[in-house]
C-alpha cells in the first residue's frame, strides 16, 4: 500500500508539477518560411523574416501579399537579431519549418563562417532549408508576392527541388553549407536568386534561381554561366535530366539531348608531385528534340550522334576546368576530396597551395555517351 | 536478439510436431452389444458419460413379465412430446391394454414387440457400439433392452432448428445468420448440432440463491486443458450470490483480473464463433437468460476477430484484420497525438499541415487540449444518448449531435474543424472492433493519454504506452497470457490471428491455451492436382 502511494505521488507530481512545461498553441506560433541576412552600414546584422499568414492560407481564394508577413531586426549578431524581432511579430518566432535562407552577397564576399555558425548551435533548426545568395537585399527578394499563392520563402525551395530539370544550377542545403563552412579545404558552391522583371504589366515580377555562386572556402568568388553549371553538375555526379543541344554535324540539325542517368568517375594521380585526374564520364540520354534544317527527310545515325555527344559534353566540360584553372584559379569542382581519399598523407603536405597545384593540373576528360532512346516520332522529327 | 532466438526455437519445435497422431485419432475400439443390458449401458456411459445432457429413461415394457428397459438420449437433442408419444406410450400404455397371451408372447420374442407396438417413424437395429454412439450424437434416442443383444435408434429429435434469432451485434454478410437466444435449451441445441463430437461436453452448474440460474459449461474434452476446467468449476462454484444478472456479471466473479480495466473474458452470440473457438480448445459457459456466451480463456486477438474473416477470401480478412488492429491505435493515441503534436512538437510536422493546422486553429479561444477534450466528451455524451434513447428518437440525437454541435461549433469559431475530424475518426475507427468488451476500456485509456499527452507531450505519450503496455501484458486469462501471440511472441499462431491464412495453412492450435492435441487439420492440404496414386484408388 505503501509502495503504492510512493509511486502514484512520483506520477501525480511529474504530471501536474511539470505543468504543461514548454507549452506553445500551434496556432500562437508565427512560422517562419525564409530567412534573409544582411549587413548594416554600421555593421549590425540585420535579419529579414517571412512569417506565414495560416489563417489566410487556409482561407479560400486568398492569394499574392496577404499570405506572408515580412518583419525586419537589427542585432549585435544573427541571434540577437532574431530576438530582437520579438518586439515586433506579433507571434513566437518559431524557426523550425526555414524553406529558405537567403544571405546577401557583401556578407557572402566576406564570408559565411560569421552568420551560419548561429544555425547549427540553435537546436530549432532543421538543416534541411535551403541557402542562397542574392545580389538584392534579402527583404526584397522574399516580399515578391505571386498569383500561385506560395509563399515566396517556400516557393523557392520548390524551385530549387526542380533543379534536376536544366542542371545549369545547384542549391546547397543548410547540411552541406555547415560542412563546407567549417571544412577550410572544401569550396562551397550554391546558387544566386534574383528578381526577373514581369513578362507582362499584368504579372507581377518573379524569383529566380538563376546562377551557380561558387565560394573560395566560404568566401563568395563569382558566378558561373549555364555552361559552367551543367560542367559542374556533370563532374559532381548531380547532373539527372538536364538538356544539352548542339548541332548534328553531318546534317546541322538541332538536337536536344535528355540527360537520363549520368555518372562520372574521378581518378587522381600523384606521381613524381606531379597532380593530375581522370574523368570518366558515362552518360545515359535519349533524344528530346530534333530540328530538321534540310527539308528532304533523312535519318539519324545514332553512332555519329553519340560520339558528338562525347565530343559535346567534353568540350563543356574542360571549358569549365579550363576557366576554373586560369581565371577563377579555384577547385570549385571539390577535386580535392578525391585526391584526398586516394592521398590523404600526400594531400597534407601539399594542402596548403592547392590552388596552385589544382591550377597547374592536368586533367583529361573523357566521356562515353549512350543514347538509348529517340523520342521521335515515326517521321523523323517532322511534324 | 532474445526475440529472434525464441522465435526461432518456436520455430523448429513446430516442424517436430509429430503429425502421425492426428492420422491415429479415428483408432477407437467397435464393441458389439451383448445380452448383458447392464454392460450395454456402462458401454454407452463410458463414451457420452461425461456431459451432463446425456439422459436416461428406465422404464418397464409392459410385456408378462415385465421387461426392463431403457431409452439413453441426448436431452439438447430431443423433443420430448415425439418421445413420449411414439416410444414410451405404445410400449408401456398401449401394450398394457392388449390381451395377455401377447404379452407373454412379446417378452421372449422382444424383435417382433418392436416391430409390431413401437410407433416411431424411423427405427433401426444397431449391434455395435461406434453406430450407436453416431444415432446419439444425431439426436436419436438409443432403446435398450434387458436380455437383448442389440439396441434399437429411435428417431426423437427435433426436427426444426430450435428457435435462433439473428445476431443483433455480430452482424455477418456471407455466413450463417444464426444467433443464440435467451432460452438455455435452444442454444445448446445449437451448440451439439454444430459438434456431433461424443467429446462434447455439458457440464451443468447452478448458481443463485434465490434465481437458481442454469448454466453450462460446454468444452470439448480431447482438446481443452483439464486444469483450466477443473480452475473454472472452482471458481464457478464458489460464486454465493441471490443472483446473477446474466452472463455479464459471471464474467465479473471469475476473472483472473477482477480489478483491472480490461476484462480477460470474451463473450458472443454466434454459435459457429463459439464452435471454432471450442475447437480452438476454450470454454464456453452459456447462462439462461443471456444470448451471450462467455468464453474463457480469451486473447487480446479474440476481440478484433470477426466471424466474417472466415467466410472472405484470405487477403481481404488479412486486411481487414489489420485494419481493425490499426483502428485500436489509432483509437488510443490519435487524439492525444495530435494534442502533443500541436503543443508540443510543431517542428514534427510537414511544414503545409503545420500551416494547415495553424490556420485552422487560429482564432479558436481554447488550447488544443481543451478542445479535444470537449469534442470526445461531447462525443461520448451523443453516442450515449443515441444508444439509449428508442431507435427513432436516437436518429434525431445524431442528426443535433452532427449538424448543430459539429458544424456550428466550427462556424462558431469555439472548436477547430482539424479537432472535429480527429474526433470522428476516433470514432469511427472504435466501430472497426465488434466486440465492445476491448474498445471500451481503450475508450478511457484514450482520455487518460489525451491528459498525459496535454501534460507532457510526446513523452507523457510514450510514458502511457508504456503502462498501458505494461499493463496489458501482465493481464493473463485462467493461466493464458492475453497478449498472446504478440507477447509471448509466437509468429507460428499470428497466421490466424494477425493476418487470416487460408484454411489449409493453419494446422494447429494455440500452444498456451492446448496442452495436448495440439494438431487440428492434416498437413499439406493446399489443393493439387491428384498424384496418380491418388487417381487409381476409387472409393
């Protein structure tokens, strides 16, 4: 009886003397959908938060700038920013659910390390959101309302989760950029946003992701064009069905090639302290499109089509390795990690100019293209 | 690790069963009757005597001099008006009347005597026991006479099936539309017509000061574990009371848990439920005066069976079976979980159904736990009122209960439209189950949750999982543990009880309830084509 009466008052006084500890309605919380870092002229942080409107989600026919609410801090650091920012919202700041976390390119330049170590200390955090940079200001990019009725914040990552459809960029989640951040030898790469002017006077202006930003550690050093991302996504093994067009040589026709499975093979070498890869690249496509410039009919040789695919993919590829070597002087490709894993003694001593040994490399591509599939129809293209 | 080695000992125990025994059991012994009419009833005795309905009418055929005589019956099986009128007036009254010659003349020639006064519509001379036995079990009655070596089958039984109602909770689409009724004699009528087993036995106990209520305690007596009916006898007998109530109150005075919140017997009003369970090697105990038969020892499985799996196609009962397991979760923990989730634990959620939820809640004046609380109470207080009130009145309770409280609650901003559909799930997941027994004592753990949860958030939930759990596998039914097969874990019986495997693919009986006898149905009967052996040999 005794031992009853123990037990039942350890359980009566966990319940009701806990008293609900840490209790938060769902409906008191103020959800924020992205997050925007910027730098004041003074030199506070200053940070940018889309809230979600539930009530006006949930309602019908509610769309475009009543669905987010934008709020604005300024603090000593991002966490005394965000703090600060419970002066103004009117809910709990609740920063689980972050789609988005968009960083302003000054901070960018200067590097991430200062803003993005406040997101892996608070335990809020999901590192699932997705990073991105912006030449804009943060507050502008987010306050782009639209006719689908997404909110901006998570209407970028839905964007960026399509992103295996061109492969010309590629969106680092919050993961990879802590990793990155914190790795001196690894170089972030992520993606710039920016407003696209409206198509017409009756649409509204749209966010774009629109090119690769590749970092020197975390240090913002350029952008890459479409030509540089698809190289990247290509020896990354991130590339999933991206187009590539070129000319079929023997007929000039335009040929649109759907990636359907690539994979790329990275072979480093060490020899007498001399650096050099191999590439090997294997990709998988079908023919999307053909633009027929001759007018009588003829057919494809598929053989030829294949070996001017190689040719194509290579060519784009050491471009990229090309540019990157002289005028970016950067491994933006994270060569190093394979050199590492094949030489990790060796990768220590020479880690320290890598960049002059990665510029200095040399580095042969080589792909092998199979088509597998034209997606023509029985006329051969025409129509 | 423990788990998977256990299981697996199970496992190779099961393929040692020796399946030889079963092909053995037709081996009983024919004895043919003798002159000795005394002999001839202990034969009789030795096989039926066990059950309490087996009955004995001596008499004296009134040949000069008289002859002894006596018609054995099953009293579940007869109809005492045909026996009375074909068998024992010709013999005794009728006779009486003839001249005397005759009568002295019947007693040494007692063939003719049969043949000439008996009015029975089907009479049949048997000399050997096993066919004897057979008339019994099919409702004749079995003559026998002083100095006479065979015994005579008189057709006594009740033709008509006994007056059975439909069952009123254990509704089926595709099987027998039989239910048992409130009269005792009927429903063991149905119980013996069902088993023609001379193994069947009816144990008569009465209880009751003052009501001198009937029961019968039914088991079949190769198959069941003796000491669970010696157990249940005890526990029967010590019942002193003025009188019970039905088979509900029996329920409460025999069971292993008397204080618990879940009750460790079953009970139904479908008597092929009640022969498969037999056959399963349970005890059945009908009382007079109730439809429901209490069923002892019972699982946890037994209350999310229905008898409709049986009569459907094996993948449907499957999941129909799972759907019904899944109904008690959802049952027990939606409401709390979605408490916890929204107090507590928003980040869990997908970030549109967090959106979702929060807009649905937004302007409602109470905390998601007070809501909750309201609507399942309010529930409860509207399905209380549709069952009691008479059956038109009821429809017009749900009709206020589901428009005027549901939808204007909602309109009315007071309770959000996330928690009515939480509400009605519960709901209508609790009717998944057939058998309220079990759903009614997860009716009030859901609230005991629904407050730990409101408390503690997932913590306090898992906490009652844990007591709950804790709890119900500490629960054991006349020595069986009620959480069997799930704990102990027993793979080998949750073919018939998790998921419903065809017929042929459940040989055996559940090893904690059966001591012996394990073994119900041959090996390897999946339907084949016929092996040429097979195809030779022509009965």
């Amino acid at each position: 009886m005794k031992k009853l009466l123990i037990i039942l008052t350890i359980l009566i006084s966990t319940t009701f003397l806990t008293s609900c500890w840490s209790r938060r309605e769902i409906n008191s919380l103020g959800f924020v959908m992205g997050l925007g870092i910027t730098k004041t002229d003074s030199g506070l942080y200053s940070i940018v938060a889309q809230l979600a409107n539930p009530s006006d989600l949930a309602a019908e026919g509610v769309t475009g700038k009543d669905i987010y609410t934008t709020i604005k801090s300024e603090g000593l650091t991002v966490f005394d920013a965000l703090r600060n920012m419970s002066m103004i919202a009117k809910r709990r700041v609740f920063i689980s659910h972050i789609k988005t976390i968009v960083i302003s390119e000054d901070i960018a330049r200067e590097g991430l390390s200062d803003v993005i170590s406040f997101f892996v200390q608070d335990m809020e955090i999901r590192l699932e959101s997705i990073v991105l940079i912006s030449k804009d200001k943060p507050e502008v990019i987010f306050d782009t309302p639209n006719f689908v009725g997404i909110v901006p914040g998570l209407g970028m990552s839905i964007i960026a989760k399509n992103f295996g459809a061109n492969n010309k960029i590629y969106i680092a989640d919050l993961h990879e950029t802590v990793e990155a951040v914190n790795n001196p030898v690894i170089n972030y790469v992520t993606t710039l946003v920016t407003v696209t002017p409206p198509p017409t006077e009756l649409e509204k202006p749209e966010l774009k992701l629109s090119q690769i930003a590749i970092f020197d550690s975390d240090k913002l050093k350029g952008y890459l064009d479409y030509e540089e991302g698809q190289a990247y996504n290509l020896v990354t093994n991130n590339f999933k069905n991206g187009l590539i067009v070129f000319d079929y040589a023997p007929h000039n026709d335009k040929i649109t090639i759907e990636g359907l499975e690539s994979k790329a093979d990275i072979k480093p070498k060490y020899e007498n302290g001399v650096v050099s890869f191999d590439i090997e690249l294997s990709i998988k496509g079908s023919i999307g499109e053909k633009i027929p410039m001759e007018t009588t009919p003829h057919s494809l040789d598929i053989e030829t089509l294949q070996n001017q695919l190689s040719q194509v993919i290579e060519d784009k590829i050491n471009k990229a390795i090309v540019a990157a070597q002289k005028s970016y002087k950067l491994d933006y490709f994270n060569l190093s990690s394979h050199f590492f894993r094949k030489y990790p003694k060796e990768f220590k001593e020479i880690k320290g100019e890598w960049d002059e040994i990665f510029s200095n490399a040399t580095i042969n591509v080589k792909v092998d293209s199979c088509i597998i599939h034209s997606a023509l129809n029985l006329n051969r293209g025409r129509v | 690790m423990n788990l998977i080695g256990k299981s697996l000992n199970k496992l190779i125990k099961y393929n040692n069963i020796n399946f030889d025994n079963f092909d053995n059991k037709e081996d009983i012994r024919d004895i043919e009757f003798t002159k000795d009419y005394t002999k001839n009833i202990n034969l009789i005795k030795e096989r039926l005597g066990k059950s309490d309905d087996l009955s004995f009418r001596y008499f004296d055929i009134s040949t000069i001099p008289r002859t002894k005589a006596v018609v054995i019956y099953l009293d579940t099986l007869i109809d005492d008006n045909i026996f009375q009128t074909s068998v024992l007036n010709p013999l005794i009254n009728s006779l009486a009347q003839k001249s005397e010659e005759e009568r002295v003349y019947f007693k040494s020639n007692i063939n003719t005597l049969i043949k000439q006064t008996l009015s029975n519509s089907k009479i049949s001379f048997i000399t050997n026991l096993n066919k004897a036995i057979d008339q019994l079990l099919a409702g004749n009655g079995i003559l026998l006479i002083d100095n006479t070596p065979y015994v005579v089958s008189l057709n006594i039984s009740t033709v008509i099936s006994k007056d059975s109602t439909e069952p009123k909770t254990e509704k089926v689409v595709k099987g027998p539309q039989q239910g048992f009724v409130e009269d005792i004699t009927p429903n063991c009528f149905m119980i013996r017509k069902r088993i023609k087993s001379p193994d069947l036995v009816f144990k008569t106990v009465n209880i009751g000061r003052v009501t001198n209520t009937e029961l019968k305690v039914v088991y079949i007596d190769n198959i069941v574990n003796q000491s669970i009916v010696e157990e249940l006898l005890i526990r029967l007998n010590r019942i002193d009371t003025d009188g019970p109530t039905g088979s509900a109150s029996i329920e409460e005075y025999i069971s292993d848990n008397p204080t618990n919140l879940f009750q460790t017997t079953f009970y139904t009003e479908r008597p092929d439920r009640v022969q498969s369970l037999l056959l399963e090697g349970r005890i059945a105990i009908i009382c007079d005066g109730t439809p429901f038969v209490i069923i002892v020892p019972s699982i946890v499985s037994d209350f999310f069976i229905s008898m409709e799996d049986y009569y459907e196609s094996p993948y449907f009962a499957s999941f129909s079976r799972l759907l019904g397991y899944s109904g008690a979760l959802v049952l027990t923990f939606l409401p709390a979980i979605y408490v916890a989730v929204t107090t507590f634990h928003q980040e869990v959620l997908p970030t549109e159904l967090a959106l979702t939820i929060a807009g649905a809640r937004s302007g409602v004046p109470y905390p998601a736990f007070v809501e909750a609380m309201i609507m399942e109470i309010s529930f409860e207080t509207l399905r209380q009122a549709g069952t009691r009130l008479p059956t038109h009145v009821g429809q017009a309770v749900s009709i206020v209960g589901a428009l005027i409280i549901g939808q204007s609650a909602v309109e009315a901003g007071i309770v959000s439209s996330i928690v009515v559909i939480i509400v009605a799930m519960t709901a209508i997941f609790s009717f998944t189950m057939p058998y309220t027994n079990f759903v009614l004592s997860l009716r009030i753990v859901r609230f005991l949750m629904l407050i730990l949860a409101a408390v503690l958030g997932i913590y306090g939930i898992m906490t009652g999982l844990l007591i709950l759990s804790l709890n119900l596998v500490s629960l054991r039914s006349f020595g069986v543990p009620f959480m069997v097969p799930f704990a102990p874990t027993s793979f080998k019986e949750m073919k018939d009880v998790v998921l419903r495997m065809p017929q042929w693919a459940i040989t055996e009986r559940s090893n904690y309830i059966v001591k012996e006898n394990v073994v119900k149905t041959r090996k390897n009967l999946k339907p084949s084509p016929p092996s040429d052996e097979e195809r030779r040999y022509k009965p």
